[in-house]
C-alpha cells in the first residue's frame, strides 16, 4: 500500500459507506437526481476524501481538522437519510443500513481524534 490512508480501518469503512449510499441512490427518482441524491452521494464521497488527504504529510492537528471535516460529511449522509425517509424514497432497510455504517464511522473517527490528540498533548 502506497498511501497511509488505506491502512485505515476508517477510511475503509468509509469507502464501503460510500458505495452503499451509491448504489442506493441510484433508486431515488429523477426529480431527485440534481438534488437529494447528488447531495447524498458528495457528503458520502467526502468522508472518505477528507480521511485519504488529511492522513498524508500532515500533523496531528492538520489531520484532526480534516477528521472533523468527514466527520460532518457523516452526519449530513444521515441528515439526508432522515429526509428520504421522509420524502419516502429510502426503504427501511436501506435506511437501517446506511445509519449502522454511519454510527460506527462516527465512532470510529471520534476514537481517533482522541488518538491523535493524545499523542499531539505528550
């Protein structure tokens, strides 16, 4: 593996976030398209992004800022969840899977923020 970030349990997970929420969102209507499912696919696409370019070549705080990035790119794929919920778009199954994936990268990002900025505070 060339590049640090793949190692990452985190960004793996992200990456399987983001393929889920595509092949999702492939199942929104088209009047969705310009819309909810472009804003769902880039949120999902960034947790990862962010992850991947603030692990390289970076400090622990350069790092942690880009965690909280994805971090909020996170939250917003479930933001968007709860309004294809809404618009009822979204199966509850495809809704239950995609808030688990969600909840765990959250937990796992919050983990290691905390890493980093243990060892950033030695």
């Amino acid at each position: 593996m060339a590049f640090k970030f793949e190692k990452l349990r985190v960004w793996q997970k992200a990456l399987e976030l983001s393929a889920l929420v595509h092949n999702v969102s492939r199942e929104f209507p088209k009047e969705e398209l310009f819309i909810l499912t472009s804003q769902i696919k880039r949120a999902a696409d960034s947790v990862n992004l962010n992850i991947a370019e603030g692990s390289t070549g970076q400090s622990n705080k350069e790092f942690i800022k880009f965690l909280r990035y994805s971090l909020r790119s996170n939250i917003e794929v479930v933001s968007c969840i709860f309004i294809a919920k809404e618009r009822e778009i979204i199966s509850e199954e495809n809704f239950n899977k995609i808030y688990e994936m969600s909840e765990e990268i959250l937990a796992m990002i919050t983990a290691l923020i905390k890493k980093l900025d243990n060892e950033q505070q030695q």
